[in-house]
C-alpha cells in the first residue's frame, strides 16, 4: 500500500467515506464457482504455548503420524472444539 501514488490514497480515502452501498461494483464480475478456493489462506491464528500433561503414549503415536505432532494435536483439538460448539454462539 506504500507505493500508492497521491491520485490513489485520494481515491481511497473517497471509498473509505462512503457506505458500501453506494459504491458501484458492477464492473466486478461475481464469484459463482468456489472450487480451487483456499480456505484460511491468510489467516494465521495467534498461537500460545501452553504446558500440558499427556500420556506417553499418545504423544508418540501422534508423533509417528507425520512428525508434525504438535500441529496434529492442535487439529484434533480443534475438531474437537468445534464438534462440541453449540449453535446458541
């Protein structure tokens, strides 16, 4: 965004002002086919380390999956989490 030229920040600045319905789209054709879509391309979740107790055993078998064990854990973690959402957040 640095190397904007003064004619473009005006341009910007203009859209910024206005609300979303007012600014024409028309030349922007519709997106109607999401199959080679990313999902979570530039999202990166901020990540904390934490200290936690597991059983040796479970440690080594997700050790064994990919080598990536700490990532494997955190996915399963997460469908977990997401599995047991409810629907009232």
């Amino acid at each position: 965004m640095n190397n904007l030229t003064k004619a473009q920040r005006k341009q910007l600045k203009a859209l910024e002002a206005m609300p979303d319905s007012e600014i024409d789209t028309s030349d922007i054709p519709e997106i109607t086919n999401w199959d080679n879509a990313v999902v979570g391309k530039f999202y990166r979740p901020i990540k904390k380390p934490v200290t936690i107790r597991l059983d040796s055993d479970v440690i080594e078998w997700f050790k064994t999956q990919n080598g990536k064990y700490q990532s494997n854990i955190n996915q399963a973690l997460r469908k977990y989490m997401k599995d047991h959402l409810t629907h009232a957040e």
